[in-house]
C-alpha cells in the first residue's frame, strides 16, 4: 500500500473532542483549590502532596488524548512495521 | 561538615566525570550519519532520536543543575511560593503536546533547525525572524552561565571553595573539557551522557526522599521546623520571610508564574532542538506523556528545601563573591547527611546536571546564530559543511563567554539576566506557537507585539525591588497590582495582589499584534509569503515526500 504523502495527509486543522482533556490538569492554576496544610500524608501538608498528585492527573489525560486519537494513517502503517519502530 | 577537601565525595565525583567525558567523545560515532559536517546531524543528533533517548535527553535538558539547586534554595528561603515549579513541570506537557507535534512535522519537511527557520519560512519576514533568534540567544546565555552556577555550588560543598580567578579553575577545567566533546559530537554528546545524568539524579533523590525523612524524624517534624523557621520575622524586610501556603497577595503570583513558565518553556531553543532532533511525532506524543515523572522527581527534590531547614542547614559563604550561596543548601544538605560516598554520587549527579543543558543549550545558541544570523545576513551562500563549522566555532563561543560571564561578573547578575531571559522568551508565542494554528496575524502586528512585550516586560522587572538582598532593581518575579502602570494609568492602585510581569507583558503583547495587524490589513500591507502548506503540519516518519536528513540544499 502507498506510504502517506501530502497527497493523502490532512490539510487542515483537525479537531477531536478529546483533546478537552488536555485542560483538565490546567485546574492545579487555581490556588484556592489546593491551598491549605490539612489533610495530610505522610506528615506531608495537602498542599504539596496534592500538587505532587497532581502529576498524574496530568500523565492519564495526555495518555488518553494520544491514545484515543491515534489516527488511520498510523493504522495503514501497523501491520508492516509498527513493531520495528518502537524505540 | 568541616571546609576541608571531601576527598570521598570528591574522589566519586571526578570519576563519575571521567565516565561521562569519555562518552561525550565516543558519542560522536553513536548511530552516526555519514557526516557530521551538516548541521542536521551536529546540531540535531541526526533527526532521528528515538522515544527512550529523547525522555532521557529532555529530562536532562529540561530538569537542569540549575533547576535542582535552586527550587529547594528558593523553598528554603520563601516556603510555599517555590513550590510553583510543580504546576509548572505538570501543566507545561499537556499545553505543548498539540503545538509541539505541528511544529515538528513542519520542521521535518522543510529542513527548519531553529524556531526562527520556522518562522521565516511560515511569514517571509527576515525581520521577525530575526527578532525571534535574538530573543533565543538572549534568554539561553544566561541560561548557560546559570548551569555554571549550579555545578560551581557543588564544587565548592566538596572543598574547592577557592578565593578569586583561582577559586574557578576547577569549573574552567570542566567546562573545557564539556567544549570539546560538543565541538567534536554535538548533540549526541548531550544524549548519550543525559541517560547517566538522568539514571543518577532517579537514584539520589528517590534515597534522599526516604533516607532523609527517616533520619531527621519523620515529614511531620520536618514540616513543623520548617514552618518555625520560615515564621521568623526576617530583620531586612520586617516580615516573615515564607510560610507552609501562600499567602493571599501571592496566589495570583503562583498561578501566573507556573502558567507564564509553562508557556515559556518550549519556546526556549534548548528544548526546541531535543524536540527536532526527534524521529517522528510518536516519539513526541509519548514523551509529553512520560517526561512528568521528572516533574515528580522535581517536586520531592522541592522538599528537601524543608528538610534543609528542618536539618539548621546554613549555606556555604562562596569566597569569590564574600556571600552565602543560598544554592549550596541541598548540596550541604547531602554532604551533612549522606554517608560521604553517596553524597559522591549526589554531587556528580548535579554536576553532570550542569553538563547536559549546557551543552544543548550551546548548541542550540549555535544553531540559531548559524541559521538566523550567519546565513541569513553574513553568508548567504554558506554550504552545509560551512554552517556546520560555524556552528560549532559558536557554540566554543557561547561556552567561553558563559564562563567570563561568572568569573568576571557577579553570578547575581545571571540570575538577573535569566530572569528576564524568561519574560523575553515568553513574547516569542504569538510568532512561534500561535502561528502553528493561524497566520491570520501579520508579520509587523507580531513585531509591534514583541516589541511591546519585551521593552514593557524588561520595564516591569526593572521597577521590582528586593528589600531582603537590598536590589532596587530585578529583584524577583512579582510585580504588586499596585505598582502595575500603563503610561502613568495605574488600574490596580492599593492592590496588593501580585502577579508575574512576563504573563502581563504576553497580554500586551497580543492585544497590540491584534490591534496593529488589523490596522496594517486594513492599509491592504502585503502579508510575507508562505512556504508551508497545510498538510506539512501533519508529516510523519515514514511518509514518502519528506525531506532527506542532512541534504545538500
């Protein structure tokens, strides 16, 4: 089958509603959410192991967006060599 | 600990060093094209870096010596408000995933090596462009001198705290040695000696997070000192020098800073260069989802700002400048600590720190002098072999110049200058990042913009002053409401709330694009022509009409 070339990529902008996701983690911007000592961990007040949490929140939505927008061209390309290009 | 030479820590250190020098040199042969004589290959490693080299290169990059003695110096000195490192590492890779992938596939087809490349090519204005690679090249500098700092703060913990141009020979040597493996390598020097950078920092401070805790009595007792500490009323500026939360005048503060870093931070052409030198977008999409775990990393070395002064930490006094070095505090941290062959490990750990961005960061510089200034302006007809020589005479230069900048002037001064390298680099959105989306604004409304953004941002941070260290001016990143004027106009009189003068100067900075592109529209100005073409912004590896690596163009 043909490799992808300008001739079958997109040309504009493509939207999935997905990508909302990506403003989920943008929340940790509003102090008041997080700004307090209790309840703590560890010892540890809220403030900081909530913003360290956090990270994950931010690591599950960019996964999901790369996952759920994975697009047909990566798919025409799966079965041939897909596998060799890992790492 | 005594201020004798720590000859364990010292011992482990140089041989850790020795390690990654030699790698630096070998890394020239490391997956080699079949020249380094073009900038494709010297300057991005070849273009195809895969997603595990890439993760361990940003991180390196991106997560700098600089970067892990200074949050903890400044949670150690203020508390709460250092802390805004954490949004900023976590919002920074959901925000640039989408840009990120565009500007890479239009890199890729059209040969582009620097942001200003990209520009030029997207809106036909050298002048822009232009604009866009001096911003570059003044917001990396000090960014090099920086790494100097960071790797000097090690150096003298372990006893090499000499007075005078003498005291920095142990830095001078290190940093010649650096220079010759970037000359000779490129970015693959970087690459390769970011995976024992990376490997160690995991290692030290994943041990620091519990050995420490467990040592000094738990997070409970640590927070609970630190809180005592930081109420301390501070005799310079009578007021207590941080608190455990921020205080209300500072959220908005918190929030603009992380959100102006973030927005900041791919725009740098340090981490513009480790996003090129990428192989194809997969490599880009899972690194923006995997380079968080340094933002973890990040965090917990936050709070050994806390354990520091749970620990009575005092930083070292540097005999070259007569001050103490609030940078030293997680490096005695460690040294007090730790058993000294693991407080070894944790200084070769910051050290090499210093080398991985320092040497990106050179190239980077280098690449945008190359591209953006020497061809565009100096050789026009510079062949590949040409650019590649250039390249790498700039990036000895910027090195050395990095160097006079710490040995002949006072170290504050970079951080000034970093500081407002900062504000600058943010004024290159609009040009670099919103153009991936749209080019309905026009080249002379982004020039009037940055313009704008730059001389009001440079006069914002000028107007701050330092009553703790006694600076009139540049003294920090928060600008009091109050004090924020638009020719005399002040909105905001008596509002204490602070905010970071780098996000109001972004604001400005679009309105007046917006405002001066319809003007200029409007006189029917001829836009610059444009080379891309909506499918660019879609390639990938494997596609069949992409540009060849290291062509001769």
């Amino acid at each position: 089958m043909a490799s992808p070339s300008s001739s079958n990529r997109p040309t504009g902008l493509r939207w999935n509603a997905w990508n909302l996701l990506l403003l989920v983690p943008l929340l940790t911007l509003y102090p008041p959410l997080f700004n307090r000592i209790e309840p703590k961990l560890f010892g540890i007040p809220f403030f900081y192991w909530a913003q360290l949490a956090w990270v994950f929140v931010g690591v599950t939505c960019v996964v999901i967006v790369y996952r759920m927008t994975r697009d047909d061209r990566a798919g025409n390309r799966r079965g041939s060599t897909e596998s060799e290009r890992d790492a | 600990m005594t201020s004798g030479l720590q000859w364990t820590e010292l011992a482990i250190f140089t041989a850790l060093f020795l390690l990654v020098t030699v790698l630096g040199f070998v890394a020239a042969r490391w997956k080699a094209g079949h020249t380094l004589d073009h900038l494709d290959e010297w300057g991005l490693g070849g273009r195809k870096f895969g997603a595990w080299i890439t993760w361990f290169l940003l991180g390196g990059d991106l997560y700098t010596a600089y970067t892990f003695v200074a949050v903890p110096a400044l949670i150690f000195g203020a508390g709460a408000m250092g802390f805004f490192a954490m949004p900023y590492a976590v919002i920074a890779y959901p925000i640039v995933l989408l840009p990120a992938l565009r500007l890479w596939s239009v890199s890729r087809m059209h040969g582009f090596v620097t942001s200003a490349d990209y520009v030029r090519g997207r809106f036909g204005s050298p002048t822009l462009a232009l604009a866009i690679a001096i911003t570059g090249l003044v917001a990396t500098m000090p960014y090099i001198a920086l790494q100097l700092v960071g790797l000097e703060a090690v150096l003298r913990t372990m006893g090499l705290n000499g007075s005078g141009i003498l005291g920095h020979l142990p830095l001078l040597v290190a940093f010649v040695i650096l220079a010759l493996y970037t000359y000779q390598s490129g970015l693959r020097a970087p690459a390769l000696i970011a995976f024992v950078k990376d490997v160690l920092i995991y290692i030290v401070i994943f041990a620091a997070v519990f050995y420490l805790p467990s040592k000094l009595g738990g997070w409970e007792a640590i927070f609970g000192d630190a809180a005592e500490a930081l109420s301390q009323t501070n005799p310079a500026t009578g007021k207590p020098s941080g608190s455990l939360v921020l205080a209300e005048p500072s959220q908005l503060q918190y929030a603009t800073l992380a959100l102006g870093s973030a927005l900041a931070l791919f725009l740098y052409p340090h981490a513009l260069t480790a996003i090129f030198a990428a192989r194809g977008r997969k490599v880009i999409k899972r690194n923006m989802a995997a380079l968080p775990a340094y933002s973890f990393l990040l965090g917990l070395l936050a709070l050994l700002g806390f354990v520091a002064l749970s620990a009575g930490i005092e930083p070292i006094t540097n005999a070259a400048t007569g001050r103490p070095d609030s940078n030293t505090v997680v490096p005695v941290l460690f040294g007090q600590e730790f058993p000294s062959w693991f407080a070894g490990i944790a200084f070769a750990a910051i050290g090499i720190g210093a080398l991985v961005p320092a040497a990106v960061m050179s190239i980077a510089a280098a690449n945008l002098w190359t591209r953006n200034v020497y061809k565009e302006y100096l050789k026009r007809d510079a062949t590949p072999a040409q650019e590649a020589k250039q390249a790498k005479l700039a990036s000895l230069v910027v090195k050395f110049g990095a160097v006079a900048f710490i040995l002949f002037i006072d170290p504050q001064f970079s951080i000034d200058l970093q500081l407002i390298g900062g504000v600058l680099i943010l004024q290159t959105l609009p040009a670099v990042a919103l153009s991936l989306y749209t080019r309905w604004f026009h080249r002379i409304g982004l020039i009037a913009g940055w313009a704008v953004g730059i001389f009001w941002g440079i006069a914002m941070l000028y107007s701050i002053p330092n009553p703790a260290t006694g600076k009139e001016h540049f003294g920090g990143s928060a600008l009091a409401l109050d004090q924020l004027s638009i020719f005399g106009w002040r909105p905001f009189a008596g509002e204490e709330t602070m905010v970071y003068p780098g996000f109001v100067a972004l604001v400005a900075n679009l309105l007046i694009a917006v405002i001066v592109t319809l003007i200029v529209r409007a006189m029917k100005v001829p836009a610059g022509q444009d080379v891309t073409t909506g499918s660019d912004y879609h390639a990938d590896e494997g596609d069949e009409d992409l540009r060849a690596i290291a062509a001769k163009h």
